[in-house]
C-alpha cells in the first residue's frame, strides 16, 4: 500500500509540474503578443512620421528680369527635383523698360515714384501650394532691393507652416535685407536670409551653395 501511495504522489507531482509549465509557455506568448503589437505600433509611428516629412516638399518660385535668376531657379529645382512657379507681370517688361540707365524708362520711373511699384502679375496661386513646406523665392535686386514685381505674390499668400529661402541675382549689391523686407509685407512664414547669385550664375554656383548650407537651410 504505501508503494501504491508513493506511486499516486509522483504522478501528481508530474501532473502539477507539467500545468506549470504550460502556464510559463502561455505567459511567454503573452508577452510576445505585446512585444510585437508595440514593435507595430513603433514602425506604424515611424511610417505616420515619414508620412508628416514628406508634406514639407519644396517649390522655387522666381520672377526674372532678364533670365539670370531664371537660370538659378532652374538649376535649384533641377537639383532638389522640385517644380517651379515663374511670376510674369500682367504687363510684361521689355528690353527698354528694364534699361535702368534711361530715366524715362519703365523701371525708373517705377523705382522713383513707389506707387508704380505695385505691379500686379498675371498669376500669383502656386498650385497645390499646401502641400509645400518650403518656398525658394528668387528675384533680381533693383536699387538694393528685391525686384517689386514678387511683391505682389508675397501679399497674396499665406505663407504659415512654411520656410522660405530668398535667392537673388546681382552684379554687385548683395542680398541685404531682403528676407526682412519680404517678410513685412508677407507677415506669415519662417523667412531666412538667403542667398545672392553673381548675374553670371552657373549650375556649379548653384549645386555649391546647396551642398555646403543643406539646401540653403544653414544662415
């Protein structure tokens, strides 16, 4: 009888080690579970976050006088394979109107009397402009100042949620202050100083400033 009662006592021992350890494999595939549930939830926090980056895209919108700056915004957009927006006047200028030297020409005239310089331009809406989160603004310096044909553009948008990045071109005068300048008549927007292009400006110019300020971001 008492082999028999040793007998009963292993099996039960068997018995309940065996219980035990099912429950320890049901807690290890329990905290499986939550480990990849939480490894899915990081990728898809990871994936919402690429989603988020993806919306701050770029645009190079330009108004250009006599094709330097329009072989800037070219060169930028070619690189950051961006699109590009061109601001034509509603009364385009001609070679004679540009001829700053003349003092009866259109230019002049608009530079000394600043009521002239509100010149509206024939389109000033980007389209799909939301879904960029920086705007590269290229224009010439007139008298050490942005070209006044962008300004209508700049007054027209709304420019929250965006950084801008002037660009110019110039023989001589640099960029100056013309984020500041922009940036009164805009009131919206993170605005950086920017950066001046010699009228000469070659793709090289262009690639160079892009590569050594991350795109123009560094000051």
């Amino acid at each position: 009888m008492r082999s028999a009662s040793v007998l009963i006592k292993k099996v039960l021992a068997c018995v309940v080690g065996l219980g035990m350890m099912g429950l320890a494999a049901c807690g290890s595939g329990a905290g499986g579970s939550s480990t990849n549930d939480a490894s899915s939830a990081a990728r898809g926090g990871s994936s919402s976050s690429s989603s988020s980056a993806s919306n701050g895209k770029a645009v190079v919108v330009y108004f250009s006088a006599s094709g330097n700056t329009k072989r800037a915004a070219e060169a930028i957009a070619e690189e950051l394979d961006a699109p590009t927006f061109e601001l034509t006047p509603q009364q385009p200028y001609t070679d004679d109107d540009l001829d700053w030297t003349d003092p009866d020409s259109r230019v002049t005239r608009e530079h000394e009397n600043e009521s002239l310089q509100d010149v509206k331009l024939a389109d000033t809406k980007v389209p799909d402009w939301d879904t960029y989160g920086t705007v590269y603004l290229g224009f010439p310096i007139w008298w050490m100042a942005p070209a006044w044909p962008v300004n209508d553009f700049v007054k027209s948008n709304d420019f929250t949620g965006k950084t801008i990045i002037p660009f110019c071109t110039s023989a001589s005068s640099d960029i100056g202050s013309s984020a500041s300048t922009l940036q009164k008549l805009a009131g919206t927007g993170t605005w950086l100083t920017g950066h001046r292009f010699s009228g000469s400006v070659s793709e090289k110019d262009v690639t160079d400033w892009l590569s050594q300020t991350k795109n123009g971001m560094d000051k």
